[in-house]
C-alpha cells in the first residue's frame, strides 16, 4: 500500500468535515472534554474510536500491548492522572479483545526479549487464575478466558491508582468498565464488572482514603 495514500485520505477527511460544518475544526481547536478514558491494545485491529462510532474529542485514548494497566508505568500513570483530574473523566473503560497477540504469548511463554517484562504482569494474571484456566481443556475458550480474566484484573488496577480513588469518594466518579472486542462479529462485548463491590472486597489492601 502506498504511504502517500494517507495524505489523500486526510484531506478527503478534512473536505467531508469542512462541508458538513464549516467551523469544524475551530470548534476542534478550543479544546477537549471527553468524558471517557478508554485504555485498550496496541493491536491494529482494534481502534477505539472507530470500533465506537466516536468522534474526535470524544474518547481520551491509551493504548499498550494486551492493554496493561502496570503501576510502574509513567505513561499510563500520567494518561490517567490527566484523565481524571484535568478532564474529569466520568468513565474509563479497559477494553481487550480476542485473538490478541500478548494473551496467546502469556499461555504459551519463550523468550520475547525486551517484551519479557512486560509481558510478566499479564503472566501473574495467568498464575493467579491457573486453576480455572487449566481446567477448561479447549484452547480457544481458553485463550478466550484469559482475556475476559486480564480485562478484569486490569480494571481492578485501575481501582488501586490513587488519583482515580481520591476522585471517586470526591465525586463519584469515575466508574470503571471491563468490556471485550470480539473481532470475529466487530461486537463490543460488556463484562458487566461490579467494580465497587470488587472494590469493596480489596479495600482493606488498597484503599488509601481509610
């Protein structure tokens, strides 16, 4: 495929916003105020906002490989302190999706290198769940529940980030999702986590506003 096919493309984007609204892009420029924070995969398959039907400056966007929410990562760390505090984000959602590359690397480890250590948090999701996962003897709904399990652990760090805690007993918000891709039907599926009871049983552990 052609590099230069994207410029074209571009300005073909720019010409169809222009005539529906000719002040698109001043409007665009005046600033953002998503009310969501999406944290997914770096996978090219899946893009937030088109998978969403969203418009820019609808969805704030981080995305890494196997969508990780890792405490020592400062890129992660700094996309959700802005999130929450400067945007005053009212929802973050962490969204998998099936068939994803670091979810089949954590079932079947070799040595990838520098992604070793990053691939390890998504290794203790596997070590924590060891049991329920071994116990379902097809590979696919294997492979498949290792996704579902790692979007829920990561939502469960989500709730251990301080900035998200103090903002949530200030305002409520924000609530915290758990959805999947499945890019076999281009279906988002919700995992329907009861993320304040999940909290409420951690929160001897994690929480700092005791």
């Amino acid at each position: 495929m052609p590099y230069n096919r994207f410029f074209q493309h571009n300005k073909a984007w720019v010409a169809q916003k222009l005539q529906a609204d000719p002040a698109y892009f001043e409007h665009l420029a005046t600033g953002q105020s998503p009310e969501f924070l999406y944290i997914g995969c770096s996978d090219s398959r899946v893009t937030a906002e088109e998978l969403m039907g969203a418009n820019p400056g609808e969805i704030f966007v981080h995305r890494n490989v196997a969508n990780l929410v890792v405490s020592t990562d400062n890129n992660l760390n700094a996309v959700v302190q802005y999130a929450v505090e400067y945007l005053h984000v009212k929802h973050i959602i962490v969204c998998g999706h099936y068939e994803c590359g670091g979810i089949k690397a954590a079932l079947h480890p070799q040595d990838m290198g520098q992604l070793n250590s990053w691939l390890q948090t998504l290794r203790d999701v596997y070590r924590l769940h060891r049991n329920e996962l071994d116990a379902i003897a097809e590979d696919k709904k294997r492979f498949d529940r290792l996704v579902e399990i790692n979007v829920m652990e990561q939502c469960i760090n989500i709730i251990k980030i301080d900035h998200v805690q103090h903002a949530w007993y200030e305002t409520g918000y924000p609530k915290v999702h758990g959805w999947v891709f499945d890019i076999h039907t281009g279906l988002i599926k919700d995992l329907e986590l009861n993320m304040e009871q999940i909290f409420s049983e951690v929160r001897s552990i994690y929480d700092i506003n005791q």
